[in-house]
C-alpha cells in the first residue's frame, strides 16, 4: 500500500521471506519483473537494510516510461514492520512503479545487493572470511564482521580493529624475510579454474591469472581474478552472463544438487572469451598451483538417455545407457562430478538439463539396474516410464516391429504437423506435435510410438525425424528466446504481451500456415481477438459517369472487413483490420503496400474507391487487367489510345466573334482546349510569358459559345491584371458581355444572373464573396497566374475549391514556380484525383524530387501530367521575336559606401561563422536581415534609413548616366524589389525633367499610368516595383529593362524582361543588371548558377532560397 508521504510499504514482509510471486500482487504487470532488466540496476549507495538504486550506463533496453538520460533513482528501506519503498518518478498509482519493482526484483536476485537485507545470505558470505579469524562457529557475525559497498564491490572488514587473521599477510611482510621472487618471463594469462569448493562438496569456479614457462605449461604464482570488475565494464552480453554466473556460483553456499540454476551452468559452459580450463585436484593440494591444475575441456554435451526394457522371467528388467555426441556409454561407466557434470574422456560434459542428470542418479543409486515384477510393471510403466519418454528415449525390446506391408502404408500417410496453443497464466505455451494417424507426439519428445496390428499384437512404429527436425526448425526461427528454451523445457513459452507484441502471432501464424501446419487451441487464449482465418481479397473496376469504381472486398472467413476499418488500419501502419465480429483479419504484406496505394491516390464513397478518369494512368499501373469489367476496360483502351503522343488533336474551326489571327501555336492551343473539354477534362495552359495565353483562353470562351450556346464563365486573376483583361476582351472579343465584378459597390445579386458570359474577378473578391460565390454555378473557370494557388492549405485556394463550375482551366508562365509541390494545388484545381492526396503527393514525388534530386519519379510526374499541361516557350514557338541580349553592368562602390558595406559584411560573417548549422537556421530572421541590409547598402546606404544620405551611391550615377544616353530613342522599364530605391530614382529623374511613371503595390491607378506610358511620347522611363509589375503587363514600347537589384530567383527577373520580350516586340530587347563588384550581389549570381535545379522548370523563389541557403551558403556570401 502507498503511505501518506508517497512511499510504498510491504507490510511484514522481508528479504528472507520475500519472492518473486509474492512481489506480483504489488506490480501493476509482470513484465515489471522482467529477468533481464534486473541486472541493469546499480547501487548508489548501500548499506545494512538501506539501499539507493538506478539504472546503470550498461543499459540495452531503457524502461518504457523513461529516457536513459532522466532514469529515477529508488530508496528501499527495510526494518522490523516491512519493506518501505520510495522511487523518484512521478507514478502515484496503488502499485508499484516498474522502477520500485525492478529495484525489489534486483536485490532479491542479485548476490551483490541481496546480503545487505538477508541476514541468512550475509551470513553465509561472511562464513569464509570468519574462518580465517576463526569465528565460523559463531551463531551471529554481524558483532564481528562490517559489510560496505565501495566501487562496485562488497567488502567484508573486522569491526573490532586489532583482530587479525592468523595468515593475514602483514605477518609475512613484517615479521618474515622476504623471499626472492624471479621476474616473470611472459604477460599473463587469463584460465577458468573448476573444482570442489574448499568447506561445500559443490561446484568452485574462478577466473585466475597465470604466466607460462618457456614450453607452455603454467608457472606459479597463480592469482585469482575479480570478476565483478568485468560484469560492469564489460559491454558483451554472453561475457556479462559467463562473469556473472561465476560470481553467483561463487557465493552459493550448502546449494543442494537439485537446486543448481541450470541457466548459470549454461552460461559457464559458453565460456565465450573462450579461456583454457582447468580443474583443481585437491587431492594434491587444497593451494591452487600450477602443480594441482589439469588441463580439461568444458562443454555443453548433445547427449540423450536410452533406457531399454527387457521381459525377463521372472522380472522386467530396466537398463541405461548415456548416448554422448553418438557414443553409447553404460551407467556403470559415467561418472558425476560436482552434481552437475558428466565426466568423460577429460572432458566436463553439460547435459541438457537437470531431468537426465536425475534419471542417471537414480540408476547409478541403484546399481545401474531396475527389476520390476509383472505385478507391479503396468504401474510403473504409466507412472514413471511414460512420463519419462518425453525427455528420455525409451526402448521396449520385447515389442515387435511393424511389418513391411504395414509400414509402407504408413509411410503413404504423410505424418500432420500440429501446434498447439496453451495459456498458462500470462504465457503461452507453444508444443509443436507430429500426428501420425491417430497417434501424436511432441518433436521435442524422445517417445516411441507403438499401435496395435490386425492380429492385435503391439507394434513400433518408427517416426519422421526429418519431418519433425523440419517442423521444429519452423518454430525455432520465428523467435530468439525459443533457442534458449529448447534444452530446458518441453515445450516453448512467450509472455503474452510479447506473444502480440509487433503483430508476432500474425507473422508466425502466416508462416505456420505457409508450412501446412495446424494451429490449434488459438481461441482458448484470453482476450484473443484476431481472426485465425487468411485473407481472400477480390477486387473488381467499374465504369461511371465521370469515374471509376473499385470494389475491394477484404473478407476473412465469413467477416468481411469495412472501407472504414481498412482505412484506420493502413492509416495506423496495422497488419490486422478489425472486422464486424470484433475480431482482426491479418492482411498480406504483398496487399498491404496496394492497399495503402489505393487509400492515398483515390477518394472513398462508401465501400468502393471513386478513381476520376482523369487519373486513368493509376488504373493500368495499379490494377491488372482481369480485374476490369468489360464496360471499364473499353473506356479505360479508350483513353489511353486518345491521349497517346502518336495521335493528333483534330483541328477546331476559329470562332467567328474572334478579332485576331491566331498563331499556329494559339491555334494549337484552342485544339488541346477543345479536346480536354470533349473529354470534360481540365488542364493547365503554361506558356512562357508573352506567349498570349490571355487570347488563347479568350479564343476557348468563343468557342464554347458557338458549341454550347451561351453560358457564363468565371474568370479569376490578381486584381493588377482586371485592366489588363479587361482591355484583352474588348479588343479581340467585342460581342462577349462581360462583367467586372470587383471594387466596394460590386453588387452581388449579379452572381446568380445568366446574362453574362463571363465574370471578371480578383482572388481577393472571391475570398470576400465566397458565401455569395459559392451559390452560383458556371461552366467554366478559368484562373490566371494560377501560382496564387499553389499553396492548397491556403484560404483563396480552399475558396476557390468550393465554387461550382463544369470544368476548370488555370493558367501560369510559371507552374513550378518555388519547387515540386507548386504543381499541385493548381492541378488538384483543375484536375481533381489527378496527383491523388496532398501527402500522397509530397511524399512520392515532392520530396524525393526536390530534396534528393529523383529523376526517375520526375520523369513519372512528368509523364502523369503531360496530358493536361500546355506550355510552349519563345525559343520554341516565337522565332519570330527580335533578339534579346542580357548583360551585367558592374558598379564600383564609392568609398565610403564601401567602408559602411564591409563593416556591416565582417559583423554578420562573424555572426554566422560562430554558430553551429541548426543555431544559423534558428536565428534565420536575423541572418536574412543582414542580407538584405547588405543589398540595400549596394543599391544607396540611403536605404538603410540610419541617417546616411544618398551622396555615396555608385548605381544611381551609374543608372542615371544610362538614363541619360538612351532615352531620346528608347522607353525604358526600371525594376527594383525596393521602392525606396525607386523612389531616389524618381526624385533624380524629376530633378532632369526626364518624363516617367511610377507602378508600386500601392498604385490604385494601373490601368492609367500603363496607358500613359504605351500611348505618351513625353514619358520615356517606367518605374516598376518587381512584385507589382513582374507579371500581367504588356510593355512592348520599351526595349530596354534595367534591373537595378538581383533578385535571388532568376525566373522571376525573366518574368519582368519578358514585360518587354513578348509578342508583338519589334525591336532588340536589352535586358541590363546593374551589380556591384565583390558584393553579395555578385555572389548571389555564382550561387544562384551553382544550385540551379537540373529539371528545367523546377526554380527557386526569393522566400524559398533564402530559407534553403545553409551555413556554407552563407558563408559563401559573406566571404572573402
């Protein structure tokens, strides 16, 4: 019970009373008192009835509630009421906590902790040591001898200072002369010792240390070894093991034969620092020399008893004999040394365990023969001769052997492989048995089987041994305790919490099963609930209206398992899936990675996966082809030969309303529009910028007209670009009614009309009017700079998902525009079930693609959405298009610009080159500060707005100078990332009454100062903000694009060049950066270079290689 103060108390118990089953009832589990985690635990601090534990370094498996950095400490107090145990953890239940438990556990079980609590066990270890001093006959030590713990180890002192033992070593040393000792010749060795202890007639053992003569043999001095010192320094299982059980037999005092740890002896016998072995004949000596030292072996013997029955008159008489590594040796001829061992041939020999070192006592007390009258016989046959066999082969000579005739038969009847299931409180116990006909038989058993003939005489039948070793091969293999266990037991056991642990049952289940064997006795373990039954799993493909059905059907036995319960089982990464009755079907590994596909590439509608035609692609990697009901597998043939890179779009008529000529490329562009929509696919037009995708789109909405008749269309954009598409509609499609539905007086009973046919808006207008939007229903969507929705947990992207449309198109110069995942949650909008779950997704292609550069998954994204993505580039389309030439124009800082610049650079290069990786990444913000305070400096340190002027700003002279040459014949285009660079230029600009506009996030009026530019010979320059006017402009009356600031990703200054180079540019396009010399302008460039992506598209944003830059990256930056 747990006291007032937190502590639990075992009330009059004690360690001399004290076992492991009375310990059980105090313990939440069993497995608290776990035979290997015992030895784990260490004193801190021991003294009589007072001891401190924890866990020590040597620890394999740490507790399950616990790191091996924060392991409790217990406190275990003993006194006349009981046990008071105290535990540092936070447990506060009304057992013990599994640290008190496996604290009380080691100091029951440990030989080193166990002496301070028991008085009859301490006083058995002072036994040898008040010998010396001559006190062995006194009934209570504990007046003489003191017990501490120092390093590890028990140490065993007088109380009373002057006694002395008579041999004690001060003696010789003091009073004696020395005697001269010779050098030794060679390093010394390490042996295992074996004999009969000094007072027990038991087994000794002892690690001791010799050196050698010149021919090998041992020389004195002999030494023993303390091997305490090995148990805790050693890291070796066996080698803790071997040490421990030394020391453990060491301090086994008046053990009777019977009660000898097999377990010990079994780790003696491994011997795995495999040591030379010697046994002590202390009838020469009772001093351990080199003299009383013969050479043996040591080993754990393969050997077996046969007993033979003979049916003599007037007795039966019974005889043995011990079969060692194949030879037969009689009783009369073994000889047992310590209790323990066989010894044969200079060697100890092990037996298998303590049942056939029992049988070999009894016939040897009993002069290796047994007479048993008939009168008696059937008796001692059932009771004493049928238990035996099991373990002990038992030859009855006087029953014959089956005939020829008989035994053929028998060997046509192929012998059934059994496994029997059978719970034992909280173990299971697994028997492996070979039925023959009627008869059954463990493997492990030595049993001979006999049955009667047609003349009803008892015959032998002779047994598979090979079918058997095979059966018992199967079952050793399936757990790393069944070895251990073989030589012990009769049958194998596993805790019941490891018989499920890890789904054990169900991999040993299946292989069982794969090996034709019968399991029985499954239902009778309690608080079973799996399903015995394999798996028979059907799957059949349907055809819809816009979708394929898959029917999977999970059944096992008569239950069949849910879509609802598939589900939660792959979602939790189970083998076993809950069925109607409350039991759980194991699924086959070989279904489970196919299961788990279909669950994170299709939608689920009840019990059947709904995969979108779209996907169709999924179908024929996924399915095989016999699972398709014909319906199903005609369309799927179908799609596959439409959407083939051999087959030709059919050319559509130009709409009548259009006012263009269409570009062979826009022509093509209508044809794939058209397709997709005959198919009611969506898909994404990706043109490089300048291409006219706006006319394409424009082109589809006439088409659809004329196809359809009139319907009304939404078209969503960044609100920078309703000029734009405004201007484009009235331009090149007149007779389309078209509404602009944006600014604070839109009225929203306009929505839910069908006079329009199409619908002008802004992303930010939807996510504002999503409640008014979502009511209204349209045929199309079409959604420009589709990039705005590339985040698919974003709001304008959930929004734009809600509202109602027949199909949708999106549109972008640059689908992929910061890395793979950009891709998908514009094609999951247009193409739903296309690229399946968002994790699906990210997990099989964004990740492998952007992180460890997988070309093969790219390819096979690629290929998957080729289909549906258009995209067409100037070089490949727009030969047509005048020359672009890009050039760098270097800027020397002025000096003190200069001065600022490197102070700036050394503090920040200091700042990252002392921090660690994960430290530089956690103190991004202040990092990407510096940077950009580094950018700004190069533009004008005016920038900074620390009180430093512009009057030291080496780019705006030098952009002022080109200014200046070139705008009587050219218009200009100025891009920064900074408006307060803009806004120095402008003022300059003002200054040299050179005629210019001025296009920010801020600016209202953007359709009024494009116009101005386009149409006003006086205004010669434009200055743009890149975010506000990298995309959506045509500009072609420029033709030279001045980038005042690079920008970390070079697709967006394309973006803000192709402003100029674009369809309907006739002039030479100079497209001029302005960096400055050894800046982190000019280093940003060669990074930049360096880690561009080798997949063409797959670019960096500014936000993305920021944050993607690492320590080495940044040092680059800022170095020298």
């Amino acid at each position: 019970m747990r006291n007032n103060l937190g502590s639990y108390e075992l009330k009059n118990m004690n360690f001399a009373n004290i076992n492991r089953y009375a310990l059980l009832v105090h313990v939440q589990s069993a497995l608290f008192l776990n035979t290997k985690e015992y030895q784990y635990f260490t004193a801190t601090d021991l003294t009589i009835d007072r001891g401190i534990f924890s866990r020590g370094n040597t620890v394999k498996q740490p507790l399950s509630n616990a790191t091996s950095d924060s392991i409790p400490s217990v406190t275990i107090v003993q006194d006349t009421d009981g046990i008071v145990v105290s535990c540092t953890c936070a447990h506060d239940g009304n057992k013990l906590c599994e640290h008190a438990a496996q604290a009380l556990f080691c100091v029951m079980e440990s030989t080193l902790y166990r002496p301070f609590f028991d008085h009859a066990t301490r006083h058995r270890l002072m036994l040898p040591s008040a010998k010396k001093y001559g006190l062995d006959q006194e009934s209570n030590l504990d007046a003489f001898f003191s017990l501490t713990w120092e390093t590890g180890q028990i140490i065993i002192s007088p109380s009373i200072k002057e006694l002395l033992p008579i041999d004690y070593p001060l003696f010789k040393q003091t009073l004696l002369a020395p005697k001269e000792e010779r050098q030794a010749s060679s390093t010394p060795q390490s042996i295992l010792v074996i004999g009969r202890h000094r007072y027990y007639n038991q087994l000794y053992c002892q690690v001791m240390s010799a050196e050698r003569t010149q021919n090998g043999t041992l020389k004195n001095p002999i030494n023993p070894l303390d091997v305490s010192t090995h148990i805790w320094k050693s890291n070796n299982h066996q080698e803790v093991k071997f040490f421990t059980a030394i020391a453990t037999l060491q301090n086994q005092y008046g053990e009777t034969d019977e009660e000898m740890d097999y377990n010990l002896l079994r780790s003696l016998v491994a011997n795995p620092l495999q040591l030379e072995v010697y046994h002590h004949n202390r009838n020469i000596s009772e001093k351990i020399t080199a003299r009383t030292l013969v050479p043996i072996k040591l080993i754990d013997a393969n050997a077996y008893i046969k007993l033979s029955v003979f049916q003599k008159e007037p007795f039966y008489e019974v005889t043995g004999e011990l079969v060692l590594a194949d030879e037969h040796i009689s009783f009369t001829e073994v000889a047992i040394r310590y209790g323990c061992f066989i010894f044969y041939n200079d060697t100890f020999h092990l037996l298998p365990n303590a049942a056939v070192l029992r049988v070999i006592k009894f016939f040897k007390s009993n002069h290796e023969k047994l007479l048993i009258h008939p009168s008696k016989y059937e008796e001692f046959s059932t009771n004493i001769l049928a238990p035996l066999e099991h373990y002990v082969q038992v030859h009855y000579s006087y029953i014959i052997a089956a005939t020829t005739a008989a035994e053929k038969t028998r060997e046509q009847t192929a012998p059934q492989p059994i496994i029997y299931l059978e719970q034992e409180g909280n173990f299971i116990g697994i028997t492996p048995v070979m039925k023959y006909s009627r008869l059954e038989v463990p493997v492990y058993s030595r049993k001979e089987l006999y049955q009667t003939d047609a003349n009803g005489n008892t015959v032998h039948v002779a047994r598979h041994l090979d079918a058997e070793a095979k059966l018992l091969k199967t079952v050793l293999k399936q757990h790393p305790d069944f070895e251990e266990q073989r030589k012990e037991i009769t049958y194998f056991y596993l805790h019941k919490d490891k018989f499920f642990e890890d789904d054990w049952f169900l991999n040993a289940f299946e292989d069982w099963q794969h090996e034709g064997i019968t399991i029985l006795g499954f239902d009778s373990i309690e608080n079973n609930n799996l399903n015995p039954n394999r798996a028979k799993i059907d799957i059949q493909i349907l055809s819809g209206e816009d979708w394929f059905n898959a029917d999977l059907r999970v059944k096992f036995g008569k239950q069949k398992a849910s879509m609802r319960q598939l589900m939660k089982a792959i979602r939790h990464k189970r083998k076993f899936v809950e069925l109607g009755d409350g039991s759980h079907g194991m699924l086959p590994d070989e279904w489970l990675q196919k299961i788990e596909q279909y669950f994170r590439i299709f939608e689920v509608d009840k019990e059947l996966f709904k995969i979108p035609k779209i996907g169709f692609s999924d179908l024929a990697t996924l399915f095989e082809k016999d699972v398709f009901l014909n319906e199903a597998r005609n369309e799927l043939t179908l799609l596959q030969k439409d959407f083939s890179k051999a087959k030709k779009r059919p050319n559509v008529p130009t709409p009548l309303g259009l006012k263009a000529t269409l570009r062979t490329y826009q022509q093509e562009g209508l044809n794939w529009l058209a397709f997709l929509d005959n198919r009611n696919f969506g898909g994404c037009l990706a043109d490089d910028m300048g291409l006219g995708k706006t006319l394409q789109i424009i082109a589809f909405i006439l088409y659809l007209r004329e196809r359809n008749g009139a319907r009304t269309h939404l078209i969503v954009v960044p609100t920078s670009l309703l000029f734009n598409w405004q201007e484009e509609i009235r331009k090149f499609a007149p007779d389309l009614k078209s509404l602009t539905y944006h600014g604070e007086k839109r009225n929203k009973n306009l929505l839910s009309g069908k006079e329009h046919d199409v619908i002008l808006t802004s992303y930010g207008t939807i996510l504002s009017d999503i409640d008014h939007w979502k009511k209204a229903s349209f045929d199309y969507i079409f959604v420009d700079e589709s990039q705005a929705i590339k985040n698919p947990n974003a709001e304008r992207y959930k929004a734009l998902r809600l509202l109602d449309a027949r199909n949708r198109i999106v549109m972008t110069g640059t689908p992929i525009e910061n890395n793979t995942f950009d891709i998908y949650g514009q094609m999951s909008f247009c193409c739903p079930g296309l690229l399946g779950s968002k994790l699906y997704f990210k997990n099989t292609y964004a990740i492998p693609i952007d992180r460890f550069g997988d070309n093969k998954r790219a390819k096979e994204l690629f290929e998957k959405i080729a289909p549906f993505v258009l995209r067409r580039t100037k070089k490949q389309v727009a030969k047509e298009l005048p020359e672009k030439t890009e050039i760098v124009l270097y800027c020397e800082m002025e000096e003190q610009q200069r001065a600022l610049y490197n102070e700036l650079e050394e503090e920040l290069r200091s700042f990252v080159a002392e921090r660690d990786e994960q430290e530089v990444r956690e103190q991004r913000i202040h990092v990407l500060a510096g940077l950009t305070k580094l950018r700004q400096i190069c533009n004008s340190p005016r920038l900074l707005k620390e009180g430093h002027t512009g009057e030291h700003a080496a780019k705006v002279e030098v952009l002022l100078s080109e200014i200046e040459n070139k705008v009587t014949e050219h218009k200009i285009l100025i891009f920064s990332q900074f408006v307060e660079m803009l806004d120095i230029i402008k003022e300059a600009l003002q200054t040299r009454n050179i005629g210019f506009e001025y296009l920010t996030g801020q600016s209202n009026d953007r359709g009024t100062k494009v116009n101005n530019f386009k149409s006003n010979d006086a205004v010669r320059v434009f200055l743009i903000s890149l975010k506000a006017g990298g995309v959506g402009l045509n500009l072609t009356e420029a033709d030279y694009v001045y980038l005042v600031d690079p920008w970390w990703n070079p697709a967006v200054e394309n973006q803000a060049i192709d402003r100029v180079h674009r369809i309907g540019q006739n002039k030479p396009v100079m497209a001029i950066r302005l960096i400055c010399q050894d800046s982190i302008e000019e280093k940003m460039m060669r990074l930049q270079q360096r880690k561009r992506m080798l997949a063409q598209d797959l670019i960096k944003s500014d936000k993305t290689a920021q944050n993607d830059l690492s320590k080495e990256d940044l040092l680059t930056l800022l170095g020298k």
